[in-house]
C-alpha cells in the first residue's frame, strides 16, 4: 500500500488495508515521515517505510528543485524496497509517495493498482494511470477518456459505516437544527470568521440551531471568543474531532470543504450539507467533489466568493422553515454512497494477485 500526505488519500487506503488484512493478506506501507500516514499507520499495526517525497507543485524554483533531488532519492530507494519486499501486488491511492512506488512497481513487473479519490484525478495518479495494471476511481470522469479506468466509489473508514445505521435522520423541525461545521484539521478561515454571525442571527431571541464547530488547531481559541461576543457562548468549538462517526451521527446539516474524503463520508452517512470548496485547490478539484453531490440533490454548492453572513443566514432560516427540504437531501445523500467501495477496490487487488 502506498499513500501519504492528507487524509484524504491516507484514510481510503487505510479502509483497503483493513480490508485486505481481514482477507489473510500482509499489508506494508510505503509513507513518509511528514504526512499523517507516520501517525496513523503504525497506530493501526501496519509496517510503515519512509521515503524522502515532496511535493513540488505550487512551489518556488528552489522547492522544485530539492523536490527533485527528493524524488530521484525517493525513487532509488522504492526501487530497492519493492525488490527487497517482492510484493504480490502494489495499491497506489494517492499523494506524492505514491509515484515512486507506483513506477518501482511497474519496473519490477509487480501487479499495480491505482486509485483516485477526487473528481479530478491528481499529479501523481494521472502519471502512473499508463503504467497501472488497473486503474480505479471514486467518481466517473476523474481521468481523461483514453483512460480504462473502473468507478468503484471511495472507501471509507469502518467506523463509519457502522455508525450510519445508528441514527437515521430524522431531523423534522421540532427542536433546534444540530449544525455541524467543519474546515478540516487546519481549519476554513472563511467559515471560521462568518459562521458566529450567522448563528447569532438565527439564535436571537430563541435558540434555533445547535452547532459543533471544528475550527482548527490555529484558530479554536479566536473562533470560540468571536461565539462569545456574539452572545453565543453555548457554541461547542473544538480544534478538532477524534471522532468523526459521532460528529455525523449527532448532525443534522454540515457545512464544511469538499474534499474527496468529507464528500464521500457524507454520503456514507448520509446527511445533507452545504459544501464551500477550497477556492485556491489544486485543478478545483474540491468544486468537482461538490458537484457530485450537488448535482444529486444531497448538498448546496457555495462558492467562498459568494460566501456571506446574511446569505447563509437566509439559508439555514429556509431549512429550518421547511425543514423536508433537509430531508430530502438526506435521502439522495444515502442514495449517492458506495458503502462497499473498500471491499470492492480489495476485490480487484485480489483479481490481480491471481492474474486475472
């Protein structure tokens, strides 16, 4: 297994290795030292090597040029580690690290299977697509047509899965809406900075909405102060949640990025959600991601440009007039989810090994 950098190429993979393991099968895991594949992989049991990657794009010229220097270092090393480990075959989910890996193995003869997390496929994948024994996708269209590629949805963690039975949605107006907001690990400044207007807006003179809000390591204590001066003390702001299944379950409403993973997770969990994608993402691939649940009925798109306090007021008070409308959103999320996508990708890393 090769992954490395964000969660969202880390946490998939970690859903196939979990698969994978559970069929009898010994997982490694080709990583680096800088992602959060160093914290998470080893904690789930599973060998980690390390490569010198980094990534190269959106960089200065120096940057690219040790990024280089990194990679040739980084692909030497690959080369000696699937020799030395003969792997029967090598699953390439993403993230720079991948690509030395996915190449050694295709040097080496190895079976080698990619997949795509986004809706638009990566650097790296887009690379070793012509170089893959096969090649998968969370989401139709990620790579260019020339591409046989296969769309089998984007695994998710098991925890997931077993809570989305927990608490079926069953949000119907008659108490206030739990509203789940969400910037990834690092934090969304511009949702950070609008939302406690927002919520003042609406909670004034009865509370009408509860909110759980994931503001990041940097600016938790900022977010938490600004809820105060609105008069919003009550907020629950956290740098982070460990917990995700239970932030789910809890939520009647997201508003959150459209990262691949977050995207995917909200179907599996089915809950609706108002996706405000990173304008500044690499190819957008975040307005792809929201596009594929938009387009189903299951979330509201918002551009960040057009991102406003009284705009996002104005929505939630539609929601909580009629509230069906959430509902309905809920089912097309559910509608939308490939529960079975970590069993599916294993699957085809099995036809592999067998020489199918």
């Amino acid at each position: 297994m090769t992954a490395g950098g964000t969660g969202g190429h880390v946490y998939p993979a970690l859903a196939v290795a979990s698969e994978l393991m559970e069929r009898g099968y010994r997982v490694e895991w080709v990583g680096t030292h800088r992602g959060l594949e160093h914290r998470v992989v080893p904690a789930a049991g599973i060998t980690l090597h390390c490569l010198p990657v980094r990534g190269v794009r959106g960089k200065s010229v120096l940057h690219k040029l040790l990024g280089l220097v990194y990679l040739v270092l980084a692909a030497v090393q690959a080369l000696w580690l699937v020799y030395r480990r003969a792997p029967r075959c090598v699953v390439g989910m993403g993230g720079y690290v991948a690509g030395p890996a996915g190449v050694a193995a295709w040097l080496l003869r190895k079976p080698l299977l990619i997949h795509e997390q986004n809706a638009v496929a990566g650097t790296t994948n887009r690379m070793l697509a012509p170089l893959a024994s096969r090649v998968v996708a969370a989401f139709a269209g990620a790579f260019a047509d020339k591409v046989d590629c296969t769309v089998l949805g984007n695994p998710v963690r098991r925890q997931l899965l077993e809570a989305a039975g927990a608490r079926q949605y069953d949000y119907a107006g008659q108490r206030p809406l739990r509203l789940l907001v969400l910037g990834g690990s690092l934090g969304a400044q511009p949702i950070n900075e609008v939302m406690p207007s927002v919520v003042a807006a609406l909670n004034e003179p009865t509370p009408r909405l509860e909110v759980w809000h994931q503001a990041g390591e940097a600016h938790a204590s900022l977010v938490e102060r600004a809820y105060a001066q609105m008069g919003q003390a009550a907020t629950r702001v956290a740098p982070f949640i460990e917990d995700m299944a239970a932030a789910y379950a809890w939520a009647d409403l997201v508003i959150c990025r459209a990262g691949a993973l977050t995207v995917s997770e909200l179907a599996v969990m089915g809950r609706p959600a108002i996706l405000v994608p990173l304008p500044y993402a690499i190819d957008d691939h975040q307005s792809a991601n929201a596009r594929y649940l938009a387009g189903r009925g299951a979330a509201i798109l918002l551009r960040q440009a057009d991102m406003s306090a009284e705009g996002l007021a104005a929505s939630l008070r539609g929601y909580l007039e009629v509230p069906t409308q959430l509902a309905a959103m809920a089912q097309a999320a559910a509608a939308a989810a490939t529960p079975d996508a970590a069993a599916r990708v294993s699957d085809c890393c099995e036809e592999l090994i067998h020489g199918n």
